[in-house]
C-alpha cells in the first residue's frame, strides 16, 4: 500500500450526477487498497436517494451545511449542520431527502469502499458543482439500477418503505 499524503483541490476528484445531487469523490477505493472511500455530496431540494441497504459497507455522513432528514427503520430524524449520522455495518435500511429550500452538503465515507464505484457506474460525470435534474425512472431503468447495485451489495426497497 501506497503511504503518499493525498491532497484534493476543490475543483479536483471525480464529479458525478446521481438522482439530482452532484457528487464528488474526493478519495476512491483504488486510491485506499479499497479501505475507504470518501465523497462530497451536494444535494439540492427534494432530491436524495430512497430507502436501501448495504449490509457489508459502513457508511457516516457529516453535515457540513444545510439539514437532511434521514429515514430508517426506527423512524426518521433531522440532521442540521455539524451532525454525524452513522450506518453500522448490517445492512440497516435507511434513506435520506433534503425537505428544505437549500443545498444541504454532506461528506459521506464509506468503509470499506465499493460505493464510490458504484456511483461511478451510475453516475453521469459533470463539471463540479453541476446539478442535472434526475430522469425518470422507467421500469426498464430501475431493472437496471437493481442490477449494477446488486454487484456493489445495494438492496433497494419500495419508496414507501420506511413511512
């Protein structure tokens, strides 16, 4: 393993469109021996992923700026800036929406890696910082979607799941 102290610009790493939210992966797991990845997220209004699970990735949010309200299983809860959420290791299903009029930003890591790739495989690489409206999701699409998440240990659950 590579013992080099990596540095990222602000306008560098690999930025990524995903369900309305521009990403940024700031470290990947190629970068880490797939130890962790960490990804900037910018999340606009009414915009954030549905209910899933990864039972053998933890994943930790830290939000920078803003407020997010996350879903699981035991309820939801508002997350505003400076707070940590952590999803252990177990496959805890959880979701999170920005219901505010404002970009929340959050930094998301992942440990072990392997999200950071699949972003990179559904993602549509932008310009930082770009916002592109997400597409709908045709039947056809979501078959899609379920088929790659499967290879990265994503199980995807009804949008109404955690209501």
């Amino acid at each position: 393993m590579d013992n080099t102290i990596t540095v990222v610009g602000k306008e560098q790493g690999q930025s990524l469109s995903i369900a309305g939210g521009a990403y940024r992966i700031l470290i990947s797991g190629e970068q880490t021996n797939d130890n962790y990845a960490v990804i900037e997220m910018l999340v606009p209004p009414g915009a954030g992923p549905g209910p899933h699970a990864h039972k053998d990735i933890q994943e930790m949010f830290y939000v920078v700026e803003g407020e997010v309200e996350f879903k699981m299983e035991a309820g939801k809860q508002v997350a505003g800036k400076g707070s940590f959420i952590n999803i252990p290791l177990g496959g805890a299903v959880h979701g999170f929406k920005n219901k505010t009029d404002t970009t929340v930003h959050l930094l998301c890591t992942v440990v072990p890696a392997g999200l950071d790739r699949f972003f990179q495989e559904i993602g549509t690489p932008v310009e930082p910082g770009t916002f592109k409206a997400p597409t709908p999701l045709t039947p056809e699409a979501l078959d899609k979607l379920k088929a790659i998440g499967e290879r990265y240990g994503q199980q995807f659950y009804p949008p109404d799941f955690l209501d």
